[in-house]
C-alpha cells in the first residue's frame, strides 16, 4: 500500500498582488483613466486603480493621494509619476505620465478652440454650473467611501475623523489657504503619526 507523499511544512505562498505587467498596459490605462476623469478625476482614479485593477488598496490609495496632495502640481499626475515608478521606475513614471496627458491634451486643445465662440452663451454657462455640481458630489462620495480605510490607519479612528473634520472646516467654512491648513493640520498628523508608531515600535519589538 502506497504511503501519502509528506506533507509540506513550508507555509502557502501568499498570492502575488495585480499589478501593471507591461509598460503599454500601465500607459493605456492611465490614459482611459484621464479620458473619464471629466471633472471628478478622484472619483474615477479610485473606482479604476482601487475597485477595478486593484493595484491598490483603499489603505494604500488613501497614503498615495496624501503624499500626492501635498506635492507641487496636479495630484493625479502626482500620483500617476508615483505608481508608474513603483512597478517600473523611471521609464514607468514617464509612460504613466504621458497616459495621463497625452489624449487629454489633444481633446483640451479642440475643446478650447471650440469653447472660444460659445463661452458666453448661457446655455453654456447653465451646463458648466451643472457639470460642477455633480463633479463636486462625485469628490464627496469618494471621500466618503475612502473613510473605512481609515480604521487601518495607524493614527487611530477618532483621531483620523477629527482632523477630517478640522480640515473641512478649515477650507469650506473658514475658507484657509490650503498650504496653511496642510503645514498645520498635516504637520500634527505626522507629529502624531510619527508617536503612534514609536509606541507600536516599543510595544511589539518591531519596526513597522
């Protein structure tokens, strides 16, 4: 009678996360991502980067469009230059770069000279008053959806939602300038961020 084969003792090999596995791929999906960021581009970078390829988690994404907010310059392009060299360096930075902008350039271009005879007309005006309406729910439902990835968030819940809710406050109410609010509220949350983690360190031995 035949024995069973020894059992390994290795642990299961953790499944290899989605991510871009060519150049063009990571090109051609940046550039369908800013063919539908009409507006909302937040709302559509997490849908197709978090939902859809999940190259990122809600945790990571949320980190990534932090560091992306802070940077000079646009935060999806930002974000985009961060991605692309994550999986392929430089060269990846640039395709991913030139995904983001290469159409939308061409469109904004015939857009504006087209714009240009009709910019006055009311119409026009009444349909742009709409089209930032809903881009502006479409931010807020992204935030909104984002929020649960906060639980993992080593500065803690309460302390997440409170300077959430600070920074709200701060430019929709009191209507700060931006670069203060994030020197100020952000330099707290990294204050704070850099404690929690020295106490984690403390706690359990090990560096997170």
């Amino acid at each position: 009678m035949a024995s069973n084969p020894p059992r390994s003792t290795l642990p299961d090999a953790q499944p290899t996360p989605p991510r871009p596995n060519s150049l063009s791929e990571l090109f051609w999906a940046f550039t369908a991502l800013a063919l539908q960021g009409f507006g909302g581009v937040v709302a559509i970078t997490q849908r197709e980067l978090v939902d859809k390829k999940k190259w990122l988690t809600p945790a990571q994404f949320v980190e990534d469009w932090a560091v992306a907010q802070i940077l000079p310059g646009p935060n999806v392009v930002n974000l985009s230059l961060m991605i692309g060299d994550r999986y392929f360096g430089l060269r990846g930075g640039m395709v991913a770069l030139a995904g983001m902008l290469s159409f939308p350039l061409v469109i904004a271009l015939l857009l504006a000279a087209l714009f240009a005879g009709v910019s006055d007309a009311p119409q026009v005006q009444g349909a742009l008053r709409g089209m930032g309406a809903v881009a502006a729910g479409m931010i807020a439902a992204t935030g909104l959806k984002l929020l649960t990835a906060l639980k993992q968030n080593v500065l803690g819940t309460p302390v997440c939602y409170a300077l959430a809710t600070l920074t709200f406050i701060a430019i929709a109410w009191l209507r700060l300038p931006l670069i203060w609010v994030l020197l100020s509220l952000g330099g707290i949350g990294g204050l704070w961020a850099y404690r929690q983690l020295g106490l984690l360190e403390q706690t359990t031995g090990e560096r997170p």
